[in-house]
C-alpha cells in the first residue's frame, strides 16, 4: 500500500514516525475516516470541516488547505485501487521532547492510509441487524473533539465481544451518549429519536446527514437524551457512523428491540444514505 507521510507518498514499509511524536506519547491528535463508495469520497466537506475544528479546539491548525487535502485523499485512492474502503487520516502535534506542556514551535505530523472494504454498502450486519450491550461512559469530558484517545472504546469493544455481541452503547447519568465509534438512535412512536449535540458526544459527520434526510423525508426527529430502559421499549433501534453508514440495533442487554429484526425506519434510512453518497460523493 502507498501511504502518505508529511508531504510523501510512500509504501508503507518506508514510512517513519518519530518515537517522540505526541500522538504517540499523549495521545496528542486528532484523525477523521472517510468511506469511499465506489471510488468516491463521501461527506468529504463534513469531515474537513469537523478536523479543523478538532484541531482549533486543541490549537493546532490545519497542516494543509482543504482543497489539498481533498487531492491526497484523491491520490491515495487512486494509487491504492480503491473502490469501496475508507481513507483514514490523523494529525498530531509532532515530535518534541517529552514535555506535557505543548512545543513553543510544533512541527506537526499528518499521515493517510486507506483500507479496502469490498462490498463495503453491503455489510450482512445490515440484514442481521447488530447486539449491543450497555456499559459507563468512562471517557473524557471532551468527545466532541476526534482525538485518538481510543482505549476506553476499544474496552467497550473487548466488553461487547466477550458478551457475544457487536457493540457497547455507553451510558452516563442514565443516558444513552453513543456507541464506541457510532452515534445512537431509537424509533419512538414514530419519531427518531437522538442525544442532542454537545461535549458529550461526537458530532457525527453521517449523523448530520441522516437527519437531514431524515427531516427532508418528512420524518419527525426529535434530540434529546434516551434511557437504556427506553431503548430496549423502543419500536427501533440503530447507529451511524462514516464506516458503518445507518446500521439496525436489534438487541440491547440481551432484551430483544421491537420484533428483533432490522425495522423499517433504520432500512429506509440506510437505503438513503446510500444512494445520496453515492450521488454526492466526490
Ligand atoms: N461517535 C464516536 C465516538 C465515533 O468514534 C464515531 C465515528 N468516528 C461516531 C460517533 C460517528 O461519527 P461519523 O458519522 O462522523 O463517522
């Protein structure tokens, strides 16, 4: 595979990263997936626009225009051959001695790869539908900035295959915030029903979308906090996110959701933002 590195397209086997890098040494980062369908990117704005924000929140700057970074993902596609897959991208505040105070003078660092997913729109998970536990959110206080402090969702993970199931939603105070790496959702009487945006949760850049579709279908959306209680009574369940576009929740702590097979709502959903990807990707 052909990755990037600061500025060079390189196999992969070539590209270094210092040890001293604070991505590696803080955590000191922040990344964005982006899927491709079909050679194209989707959402690229979104998901632009979301690292510069990430990166602002933390004083960083965006290591290269827009327009540029649209022309690596491009590029590494292209080399690559990839027609379903995903393009990941982290930027980090370089390499430094070892200090917790930031560099006076960073010199950040920014690699992509990409993965080739085949047949990546359609996933069997889709028509099972998944089962997810519930578990503590135990993460930081700031999860509306991409940083890759990864660990507590990859335990969540770990807690969810030991379980026999495919995911955690993770929980505080009572509610629902979001799955590992996914923002959650029930159907309520009808309506959509999702935690409302804030620190708590990371703005999906798929979860935007949705929405909107959801709203232009003349859907009733509502945002606001759900109890595990009240997702297990829900008529539907489902998540969102880049890789796994809109995919069906239909058992939660073991109780099944609804009939326990993939509901309408979810299905329509997933069969929209599909078809809008495909046309709008770039
Ligand atoms: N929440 C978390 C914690 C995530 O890691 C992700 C995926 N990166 C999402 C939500 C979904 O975001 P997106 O739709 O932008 O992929």
């Amino acid at each position: 595979r052909t990755v990037y590195v600061n500025g060079d397209y390189l196999p992969e086997e070539e590209a270094k990263v210092s040890v001293f890098d604070r991505g590696f040494l803080f955590a000191d980062g922040v990344y964005e997936v982006t899927s491709v369908l079909g050679g194209k990117l989707i959402d690229f704005p979104g998901h632009a626009r979301r690292l510069a924000r990430s990166l602002g929140e933390l004083d960083m700057k965006m290591p290269v225009p827009e327009d540029d970074l649209l022309e690596i993902h491009r590029e590494l596609v292209r080399a690559n051959g990839i027609g379903d897959g995903l393009v990941y991208l982290q930027v980090t505040r370089g390499a430094a001695d070892r200090d917790f105070a930031y560099p006076e003078h960073p010199v950040q660092t920014m690699v992509l790869f990409t993965q080739a997913k085949p047949g990546l729109a359609d996933a069997p998970m889709a028509r099972s539908g998944m089962k997810v536990i519930s578990i503590e959110d135990q993460r930081w206080g700031r999860r509306d900035i991409k940083t890759v402090q990864l660990l507590y969702p990859s335990m969540g993970k770990m807690m969810a295959k030991a379980a026999g199931c495919d995911d955690a939603w993770m929980v505080e105070d009572g509610h629902v915030t979001e799955g590992t790496s996914n923002n959650a959702y029930i159907v309520k009487d009808g309506a959509i029903v999702t935690r409302q945006l804030g620190t708590e949760i990371l703005h999906g850049i798929t979860r935007a979308a949705v929405l909107r579709f959801a709203r232009e279908a003349q859907m009733k959306v509502e945002e606001r906090p759900f109890t595990i209680a009240e997702a297990q009574q829900a008529e539907e369940a489902f998540i969102t996110s880049a890789s796994a576009f809109v995919m069906p929740v239909v058992e939660i702590d073991g109780e099944k959701v609804g009939t326990g097979t993939p509901g309408p709502v979810a299905r329509r959903l997933r069969e929209i933002y599909i078809e809008e990807s495909r046309r709008a990707g770039v």
